[in-house]
C-alpha cells in the first residue's frame, strides 16, 4: 500500500490492502503513541469506536476493539453511527481517542481507519508518522508491552450514542422545520438511520431513500456522488429541497425544488450569508479550496466577505480555519465545517442548516443560492505525464499566461498534478462553456507535448 496514512486515514480494499492484521496492529500502535505523547497525561485511557454499515466493518470493528482492549484502552463500541458523530462523541464524552471504519464515498468493497484525537480532533500528521512507524516496527518482530489482569482493556456498547448525537444536532439549530417538506437521500449509508430522525424531531415533513443499508449497497448509485435519484424524488414529491450524503455521512450536497443540484460552494454562500447575518463568521472569511468555484468568490467579494483559499482536501481547510479563527469552511464536493459546532465535516448539520434558512427566511433554496452564480467550470485529466514539471515547464507557463490573458477577469486557470495517479488535472473556468472547454482542450495538448 506505499505509505499506509493519506489525506484522510488508512485506506483500501478492505481483506486485501485493510486486512484485520493491520487494523489490530494499527489501534495497538496508535494507543502506544497516544500514550508516550502524553495524551493519556497518566490515567486509564478510553476510545470510541464506530463504523458505517459496510460488510467488511464488522470484522475491521472487532479486530480495532482488540488492539485497542489488548493495548489497555477501554472502548466504548457506538456501531454505525456517521464519521462527525463519532468525532462529536469522543469529544463530549472526555474520550482519549476516536477511530471511526468507512471508506467515505468510495465503493462497497474499500474500507478504511481514521483516528481522532482527544477533543475530536484529526491526528496531526507527525502523530501519523509516529503510529506508522511503531506499527512498522512491532510488525517486524519488536514485541509489544501487554498489560495483563485488571489492565487489560474493557469493552463495552454504548447505544446512547444515537441519542446523545442527533440531541447535539437539534440543540444548535437556529430555527425549527416546520412546514418544509424534504426528500433524503442516505448512501445506505452510517446517516440512514440518525439523518431521518434528526430531519423529524427537528419539524420537517420527510421523504427517505437510500435509507436502507445491507452492508453491501452503500454508495450503490445514490448518496452525494449519484445525485439522479435525489433530483427526481425532489419533483416526484413536491418537496422542498432534498439533501444527499455519502457514505460516512461527512459531505452534504442538495437539490432544489427543481430538481436542480446546489453544490458545496452554493451551499457555503447560503451559510455564509445567515451566520453573518447572526453575527457568527468569524473575521466576515469563508475557507474555501483552489477549486472553489470563481463565481463564488465573486459572490463573495461582492458581499464584503473574504473567500480564504487553501489546498484541495478538507483537511488543509480545517488547518487555515484553526489557526486564523474562522468559522465557515468546506469544499465544492459537499464536505462543510461549520467549527463551532463540529470539528470535520457534518453532513447532516449541514443539511439542517440550510434546511433551518430556507425555513427562516421563507425564500426557497434555488432563491438563495442565486446569490452566487456557478461560472461554468472544465476539469481534463492528462495522464502519462510527467507531472513533476508542471511548475517549471516554460512551454507550459507560456500556455497558461496567454489563456488567463484571453479569460480576463472572468475566467481561471489551474493546474494541479494528482496527488496519487502520474496524471495533471487542467481545470478551466470561463464566463461562456464553449470558451472554457476551447482554451481546456488547447491547455491539455500543451500538458501533453510539453511533459509527455
């Protein structure tokens, strides 16, 4: 698997790359680590542990409670429960450590480990080094230290872990429901059951599908990332809006009363607009990413707001939210961090949020997120490049200095070479789609004969 930590956790094919070898070895190593780090600061140490509804999570859960048992950490088992659960529960229950099993939007068959820190917090990335190492240590023969006796690890199921998340979610709404009709779409996925009755106690009138998860359909044509199911059930059923989640529950994207999709970016503009309004956002900024859309920074600057950008991934968000204060942040993909009240991306208060404005305000969704207008937006991927040269190709800054010249101040252009496949991503925005996939197309040739 290379290095076992990405951008988000441990990831892949669960029984094959994620075999439970490696999620025992890993939970043991990460109490080890947590332990020398002071984390524990000298007492019994206690993990919540979750998972989304996937086949595989069953064996990956029980091979996490051991490690973690066997290393002298009691657990506190919450079942399926979404990935901002579990961090808002290790969190308000004084845990020392959170580990939540999903493979987020990704296909049945992957799985994967992600740890929060005490508080709820993702692990820095020097704590993730440190648990790779231990791991690769011990793996090649170093023996573990096993308490023994009374200092094994107990294990027990905490069910009021529903309850006492969907209260947390209800309790920081600044409006009720009442009146709206709204269709969600679940992933079968870890919200199926703590969306709908979040959506209900909270007074909206709902309509579920992808709601039903077997362990081995989640993300199987619905959720986030297969929005045409949600689209037509919205229009279908009269609804108001419609809210999608993928698998783990961390993203939320939305449809109008049109059947007309509502993006992160749309759905950032919506928020930012009613937490200014309430004299929540923080130094009047919203974190975005490089490929936030332009018309939302456009939006935003029209608006008096700052649009802050950061690298692509959710977690370098959180980091600029963190240490500049800020309140609001998220991704185009759905993934929205509203940090006084969660500390990842929620995808069930994110719904309710935009759910408690149109509410509010009286105004539909598709009114509301006309505050922005999305710039029509063109992503080709180039592979079998060499994709190290982006940055000093002079052929390649030529390309792109005469295409921002010829968009003007209505259109963008960013290269970005992958982070995991030896391709470059050419993304252009323009005013006008014709242009935008022109000076794509032309941009990507250029890629290709310059780095080929």
């Amino acid at each position: 698997m290379g290095r076992l930590f990405g951008t988000d956790g441990v990831r892949g094919v669960a029984n094959a790359d994620l075999t439970a070898e490696l999620a025992l070895g890993l939970s043991v190593a990460a109490a080890h680590v947590l332990a020398e780090a002071g984390t524990f600061a000298g007492h019994r140490p206690t993990a919540v542990v979750g998972r989304d509804p996937r086949a595989s999570g069953e064996f990956l859960e029980a091979a996490v409670v051991a490690g973690l048992a066997s290393a002298g950490v009691d657990v506190l088992r919450v079942g399926v429960l979404p990935t901002p659960a579990v961090a808002y529960l290790t969190g308000a229950l004084g845990a020392d450590l959170g580990v939540m099993l999903s493979a987020s939007h990704n296909a049945m068959p992957d799985n994967g480990i992600k740890f929060f820190a005490r508080g709820g917090h993702k692990l820095a990335d020097e704590l993730e080094d440190r648990i790779e190492r231990v791991y690769e240590q011990h793996r090649t023969g170093e023996p573990w230290e096993r308490p023994t006796g009374a200092g094994v690890g107990r294990v027990r199921t905490y069910e009021e872990g529903f309850d006492k998340y969907v209260a947390h979610l209800i309790g920081v709404l600044p409006n009720r429901l009442d009146g709206l009709k709204v269709v969600l779409d679940e992933a079968h996925g870890a919200a199926a059951r703590v969306s709908p009755e979040a959506f209900t106690r909270a007074g909206a009138e709902i309509v579920t599908i992808g709601a039903e998860p077997d362990g081995l359909n989640i993300n199987d044509g619905c959720g986030s990332t297969h929005l045409d199911l949600l689209k037509a059930a919205v229009v279908e059923h009269g609804a108001d809006l419609g809210i999608a989640h993928d698998g783990d529950a961390d993203r939320c994207l939305a449809v109008d009363a049109r059947g007309d999709e509502v993006d992160g970016d749309q759905i950032l503009a919506v928020l930012a607009l009613a937490m200014r309004e309430a004299g929540t956002l923080r130094g009047n900024a919203v974190v975005g990413t490089v490929m936030s859309n332009l018309g939302f920074k456009i939006a935003m600057e029209r608006e008096g707001l700052q649009l802050v950008q950061t690298g692509v991934g959710d977690r370098y968000v959180l980091e600029s939210m963190k240490e500049h204060g800020y309140a609001l942040g998220g991704e185009q993909s759905g993934h929205v961090i509203i940090l006084d009240h969660a500390t990842t991306g929620d995808g069930t208060l994110t719904g309710l949020m935009l759910a408690a404005r149109v509410a509010a305000t009286g105004r539909t969704l598709a009114d509301l997120a006309g505050v922005m207008e999305r710039l029509p937006q063109v992503l080709v991927n180039v592979p079998d490049v060499d994709k190290s040269r982006v940055s000093t190709s002079a052929e390649l800054t030529s390309a792109v200095t005469e295409a921002e010249r010829e968009l003007g101040s209505t259109g963008r252009v960013l290269l970005r070479p992958s982070g995991t496949e030896p391709l470059v991503r050419v993304m252009v925005e323009a005013a006008d789609i014709d242009q935008a996939r022109s000076v794509a197309g032309r941009l990507a040739d250029v890629v290709k004969s310059a780095l080929g």
